[in-house]
C-alpha cells in the first residue's frame, strides 16, 4: 500500500491510474478537494477496492498520523500542493499554508511513523516529494538547464513555497534520515490539465471562440513534460533512487509560448475546423505579462537517464497529439471544472491584463 497526496489533481490522478494499472499495490489517496482536485479524474476507479479517497487536509497533522498508522504505507508520494503561479500572485498565503506547512505536517506524520517500522520495513519505507524546476528561477537564452546541483532562486510566491518545502524534506534526511526523495520537474502536460494553466485553457478557449491570452511578448520558454512520462520516472525513482538524492524530471521539448499555442490552433484548425474557414490563430490576443515572469526554463535530465535509466518516451509532437485528442474526446470533463469558481478566476486573471492589452493597443495605434 502506498499513501499519495493531491491524487485527485492533475499529475495526481494520472498518477493514481498509471499506478493501478500497473500494479495491484492499493492507493490511499488524500486530497482536500480545492478548486484542482476533481474526484471525476478517478470516476473509472468508483468499484476498484485497491484504492481508498480520504478526503483531508495534509495540513491536519493528527489527520496524517491517523492514516499512517492505519495504512502502514510502503512510501508516501507527496503531491498535494496550491500549484498554480498566477493565483500565487493573487493570493500568497494560501501557498505558505498548504506548500509549506502542509509538507512540514506530513514531514512530522512521517518522523513519528518510520522509526516504529521494522528494519526491513524502515529500509524500504520512501517519502518522495514532487517538485517543480520553478524553484531554480529563470534562464537566459544560452544558459545551460538547470541540473540538481543549479542554485535555488525562486521568484514567485508559489516557487518560492515549493523551494520552502524541498529545503524542508532536504533537512529531514540529514537530520532525521528519512528515506527522502525529490524531484524537481517540469511543465506537465496531457489529460485532466485543469484549464487554468495555459495548455488546456487554450484548447478550451479556442473551441469556445473566445480569446487566447497570450502574455507579455509570448516568447517565455518552457519544458514541456508529457504527464504519463511524469508517472513513470516518479514509479522509477520510487524503485531505484537513492533515499537523500533529487532527481530532475524533463521533456527536452523547450517551446516559446507563442509556438505552442500556434501548434495548438493547427491541430486544433485539422481535427476541429471552427467552421467559419478561418484559423484559431486568429484568436491570439497579447495582454499584459505576468508581473516577475521567468523567462526560460530548461530541464537538465542526464542524472535520472543515468542513475536509473529514465527517459521521456513521448515526444512534443506525439504528446501534444495525444492531449489534444483527449480534450476533444472529454468535453464533458470541461464543461463540469468551469465552475462558477472557475469564471470567477478568469475574470479576476484577464480582466486587469485586457484592459492594459486594450490600452497598449491605443498607444500603439497613435504611434
Ligand atoms: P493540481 O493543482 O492540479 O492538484 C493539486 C491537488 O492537491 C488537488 O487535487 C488539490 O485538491 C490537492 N490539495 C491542495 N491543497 C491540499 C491540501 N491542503 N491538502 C490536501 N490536498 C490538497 O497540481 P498538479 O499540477 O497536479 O501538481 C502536482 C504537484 O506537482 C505539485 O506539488 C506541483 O507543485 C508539482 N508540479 C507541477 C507541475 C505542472 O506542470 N503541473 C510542474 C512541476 C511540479
Ligand atoms: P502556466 O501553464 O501557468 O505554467 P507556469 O507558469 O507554471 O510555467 O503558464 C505557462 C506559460 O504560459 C507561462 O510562461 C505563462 C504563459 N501563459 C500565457 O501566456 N497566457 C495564459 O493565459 C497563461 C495561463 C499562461
């Protein structure tokens, strides 16, 4: 048995099915349920006994004690986090609360937990803490990937909570010797990518013929991790990584922004033409840039290919493809998260940026 967190979101539920397909080891999955967590990503799992909701805060100590005396997990796969960079500027303090102490109440849950273990227990026990590569800050255009060994230099309040939380899982091995394991990755993309974050809300936006927001100049780069390659590395590392070491998870897939979300229309413009015979490119709006926005990030993923013989099977092309075609085939699945919360967030984020985009555009137009 294996105790996950945040199993109900993104790379989460992904996760939670990916394992149990794989494997008969049961899932206790705990998940708050906040706007990200979506207990439809894990409908096909209703009648399937191997896995067990708890529906929990990870910041409630007792709560996590409580489950990890009853469960007796093999490892702990700690994804439950706030995770998304603009609401962390709309709102830090809900990323301090659940980013970093909730990962410090589970840290304790665990010290409390591993050493009543037998040794052979105790050998094989692993915490292993999700990351993100946010927490190395941002690269120039010629500047190598980040490696485990980059700098940490977060510049948001959200990668600023994430580094929080790895420092504190870091501590826990030397001090305590918790078998910990980290890994730091990149942008995850692929199915049940709630459609906030820029992938699956361009698709959602350009179906609906609404704008596609575009910010600042567009040609932020990122690493773009397709999400079922994601699970297997995590499967990996939990096998074979060295209990203390972190492991960085990427895609060698660098896009500017802009290229993306021009691949996004000519899929979109081949599978799903919109029927006035013009493309979704024409729905590209610039609005105002994300204030403090990392430019570039780039995966170093050599040590994990390495050490343990991971690397990512998809390809940009293949994986986007995919994705594509899974939202496409899920519209349900979309129409239900765009919640009232949901419109409310999107008023909140693109109102201000459309209304400096609107005025930028005037002053273009004069001069
Ligand atoms: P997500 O926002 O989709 O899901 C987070 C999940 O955690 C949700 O189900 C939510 O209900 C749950 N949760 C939030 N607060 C909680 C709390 N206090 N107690 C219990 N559950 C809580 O996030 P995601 O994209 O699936 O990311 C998962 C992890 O991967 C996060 O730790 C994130 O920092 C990391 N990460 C994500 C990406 C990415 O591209 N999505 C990239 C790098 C790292
Ligand atoms: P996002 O999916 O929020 O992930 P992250 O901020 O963790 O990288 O954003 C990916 C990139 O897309 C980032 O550079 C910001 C940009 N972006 C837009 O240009 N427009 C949007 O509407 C959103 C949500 C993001």
């Amino acid at each position: 048995m294996i105790l996950v967190t945040g199993g109900a979101g993104f790379i989460g539920s992904n996760f939670v099915l990916d394992w149990l397909a794989q494997s008969d080891e049961p899932v206790v999955n705990v998940d708050k349920l906040t706007y990200a967590g979506n207990p439809n990503n894990l409908a096909s799992l209703r009648d399937d006994t191997r896995h067990i909701f708890v529906h929990a805060d990870i910041c409630d100590s007792d709560k996590m004690q409580e489950l990890l005396s009853t469960y007796k997990p093999t490892a702990i796969v700690h994804f439950a986090a706030e995770s998304h960079v603009d609401r962390s500027i709309h709102g830090p303090a809900e990323f301090v609360r659940t980013n970093i102490n909730g990962t410090f109440s589970l840290l304790e849950a665990a010290r409390t937990y591993w050493p009543q273990l037998t040794s052979a227990e105790k050998e094989q026990f692993r915490f292993l803490h999700v990351s993100t590569d946010e927490v190395y800050g941002t690269l120039g255009p010629d500047d190598a990937p980040f490696s485990e060994t980059t700098a940490y230099a977060p510049n948001s309040p959200y990668s600023a909570s994430k580094a929080a939380s790895d420092h504190l899982v870091r501590s826990y091995h030397h001090t305590y010797g918790l078998p910990t394991l980290t890994t730091n990755c990149s942008n995850n993309y692929g199915p049940y990518h709630f459609p906030e974050k820029l992938i699956p809300l361009i698709i959602a936006n350009a179906l609906a013929g609404k704008p596609l927001p575009i910010y600042g100049d567009g040609q932020q780069i990122r690493d773009w991790l397709y999400v079922g390659d994601h699970c297997t590395a995590i499967r990996r590392v939990l096998q074979a990584g060295k209990p203390g070491e972190t492991y960085n998870i990427g895609g060698w897939n660098e896009k500017a922004n802009l290229d993306v979300v021009n691949t996004l229309c000519d899929m979109l413009d081949a599978l799903q033409p919109n029927g006035a015979g013009s493309s979704y490119r024409k729905q590209i709006t610039y609005v105002a840039d994300r204030p403090g926005h990392d430019r570039r990030y780039a995966i170093d993923a050599r040590k994990i290919e390495r050490e343990l013989g991971w690397k990512p099977a998809e390809t940009f092309d293949s994986g986007i493809r995919k994705t594509v075609q899974w939202y496409l085939e899920n519209q349900a699945w979309v129409r239900d998260v765009q919640s009232g919360d949901y419109m409310k967030w999107l008023e909140k984020n693109y109102q201000q940026r459309n209304a400096a985009s609107e005025l930028f555009n005037k002053v273009q137009e004069k001069i």
